[in-house]
C-alpha cells in the first residue's frame, strides 16, 4: 500500500476533528513502523492515528480495533501486534551493537519474550529483576520467534510489584526457537572451541539431546557432568536446523533427582551419491552467537565482512538408502574422520595449494562419494543431522547371496 495515501486518509480524519496535522510528521511515522519495525500497514495507521489523536486531545479518533493499550499476556502476542504488556525482566545480555541500547527477556506468568531497546528510542533503562509495564511496543519475528521492540514511542513504567514467576518446564524435544526452560541432565562436556566460550556440551531428558553452550561471563558456572539442573529462561537458537541452548540469560539450579535420557535417532543405510557445494573447509562468522557461514569475501548476512574469521569443516551430501534420498549434513569430528584429514591439516593445504579451499573440497568429495555408510542422527527440517558415521565394510557371503537369489553366480 502507498503510505502517501495511508497519510492523506489519516490527515483529513484529523482536519475533520478540528486539528492541523504536518503530514511530512505523519508519513514519516508510519515510515518509522512500516519499514524499521516490520509493523503491517493496517496497524501502523491505527497506532499513528490513535497517537496524534491523543496529541491534540480528540476523543473517538482512531480508537475503533486499536488494542495497542490492552494488557496483554505474552503467550497470546504475535508478529505484528503492537501491545502492552507487564512482565519482570528475568535476564540482561550485553549489547552486540551501538544501536542497541539493551536487550534481554522479559516474562510474565504466561511465557517470556526477548526484547530490544532501540538506543535513539532513550527509553528508561529497565533492571534486572522487576516488574515493568510496557506500552505501545512493536513485536516483530526473527527465525520464527516473536520479539519485542522497544521504541520512541514505547513507554515504560516501573512496578511497585514481586510477584514470583513459575516458568513452565518444557520437553527438550518439544523446544521451539525463542525462550525455553528445562529440566535436563548433563551427559556430555565437550572441549571449547573459542576462547570466548566457558563450557559446551550436551544436555538430555526424556524425551531427547540439545547442545548447550555458556559464554565467559562474570558469575557464569561450569555445569557438572552427569548432574541434573533445572534451568530457566534460557535462549532457544536455531542453527543449519539444529536447536542449541545459550544459558547466559537462563538461571540454573542444581536438582539432586536423575533422569533417564531418552535418544530419539533415524539409522539411515546407504551410499553416499552426492557431495553439495558448501562442503569441505568453511569460513564461520567470529561474532558471539551468530557462526553462520561466510562468503568467499568473508561476509556475514548479518555481521557483513568479518576479517577475523575461523575456519570449520563440514559435509553436506546426499545419501541414497535404495528407497529415497536422504539430505544429511555432517560437522568437524564426522568430516575428520569420514575424509582422514584434520581441520588444521586442510587449513595448512588451503593455505598453500592454488585451489585453495576447493582443494579440501575435491579431498573430501573422493574420499566419500560413491561409498556406502550407516548414518545415525536427528531428522529436522527434511535433513539428518548426523551424530554417528561409519562405513559399511563389504561382506563376501552377503554379495553371494543375493547374486544367487538374483539368479546369478558370484565371481
């Protein structure tokens, strides 16, 4: 829809009420919702006409399906909706760029949402542990998770209230990108693969795995290998369809019960038919929490270039049981020892040889392609992630067999 028109209309409703509005002010706001914060048009016109409304003092203008002033609680809000709400901030995380004045989780006893603070929005600073009213905030999507956009046009009010919260115990297997609490058992402790990194590992409960990782922080704790935690408002990410949690803005408690963990894997036999691009030697983007995938020219979607960045190792291929296809995606440990070369040694090579990284590529894709292996790991999103990698070693008798069931003789 043209806003220009979206500001006429907004401008004569006014006129019609006896005020004068700039239409440059009025286009510019609905600009500002539109295109910064992703806010549909239809409710960038009600929460514009309904501001100025309130500005020159006009009653009944803009106020029919305005629900921006309705309190609502955080599990029914959606992408889109432009809400108040009331919550307790339940976590604080640094701030990643200077356009960001703060950012964290804010929850209520229905759910939590992670929110952001625009820094030209000069809102109030909220602290870590009380309760806040929040109106006129934007909730847009990132990944499929809702979040809260704290603007100028938001305002915050500090609560004179303690009421405790009862975050919901969610299944690991039913976790969904956003804000999740689990009670789970430690039952791996990986090695760390950055220096900014306190602790990764694997975390289970009944119902299935999910990686976790802690960042070094002041007052952040190692978890115990092979303890139970129970473990509140932690980020859910997701990442080349894997789900991880981050336990920098979750509070986790030790629990003195066990927990049978549950291992929900597909076993997939099959030759390996197919290695796609994107395969073999990688560059990862450096900025905490984001390791996506860098171009050639060390670009970053989100973080753009990145001079600064490391090296990975990973396979992705297709693999064919006789019955379909399957799309699997293999990381660092699998690839090493699926292609017997190290994430040092073909950094070494790349560095020396012309082909440069496509020389690990064309090593990896001979080593594997046209080989058969059993694979075990999750599904998610139509692709395996694999866990488990071994080659299927050939058996005489077997080949005999079905040479013979087929009618023919073996050589």
């Amino acid at each position: 829809m043209n806003l220009s028109e979206v500001t006429e209309r907004i401008s004569r409703k006014l006129e019609a009420n006896g005020a004068q509005p700039d239409r440059q002010k009025i286009e510019s706001r609905l600009h500002r919702l539109v295109e910064e914060f992703g806010v549909n048009t239809a409710e960038a016109e009600r929460t514009v006409t309904a501001d100025l409304a309130r500005e020159y003092n006009l009653t009944g203008v803009g106020s029919a399906g305005n629900t921006a002033t309705e309190l609502r609680p955080i599990s029914e809000i959606a992408p889109g909706d432009w809400v108040t709400i009331e919550g307790k901030i339940v976590a604080l995380t640094p701030a990643l760029s200077p356009s960001i004045a703060q950012n964290g989780i804010i929850a209520d006893s229905s759910a939590a949402i992670r929110f952001v603070t625009w820094t030209r929005a000069n809102a109030p600073a909220m602290e870590y542990g009380h309760w806040y009213r929040i109106e006129s905030a934007v909730v847009d999507e990132y990944k499929g998770t809702p979040n809260l956009k704290i603007h100028s046009g938001t305002t915050i009010s500090r609560m004179e209230k303690d009421a405790p919260l009862l975050p919901s115990i969610t299944p690991v297997a039913e976790l969904k990108p956003g804000v999740g609490s689990v009670r789970a058992k430690v039952i791996q402790d990986w090695e760390v693969s950055h220096e900014r990194m306190l602790q990764t590992g694997l975390l289970g409960d009944e119902t299935g795995t999910i990686k976790f990782v802690i960042w070094k922080e002041d007052a952040k704790e190692k978890l115990d290998l092979d303890a139970v935690y129970n473990i509140f408002y932690a980020t859910v990410d997701e990442y080349n369809g894997r789900l991880s949690l981050s336990l920098n803005t979750a509070m986790y408690i030790s629990d003195e019960g066990d927990i049978e963990v549950g291992r929900h894997e597909t076993e997939i036999q099959g030759a390996l038919v197919h290695v796609a691009p994107g395969s073999g030697l990688i560059k990862r983007c450096p900025v905490e929490g984001c390791n996506r995938t860098l171009s050639r020219q060390n670009y970053c979607p989100v973080h753009e270039i990145q001079p600064n960045f490391r090296y990975d190792l990973r396979l992705k291929a297709v693999l064919d049981d006789g019955v379909r296809a399957h799309n699997v995606l293999m990381q660092r440990e699998i690839v090493e020892k699926l292609a017997g070369i190290t994430l040092e040694e073909a950094i070494g090579i790349a560095e020396t040889n012309p082909l440069g990284m496509d020389e690990i590529f064309y090593r990896i894709r001979n080593a594997a392609l046209g080989r058969y292996y059993t694979c075990s790991g999750s599904e998610f999103g139509g692709r395996l992630l694999v866990n488990s990698c071994t080659p299927v070693t050939f058996k005489p008798e077997e080949l005999a067999a079905l040479l013979n069931r087929a009618g023919g003789e073996a050589a």
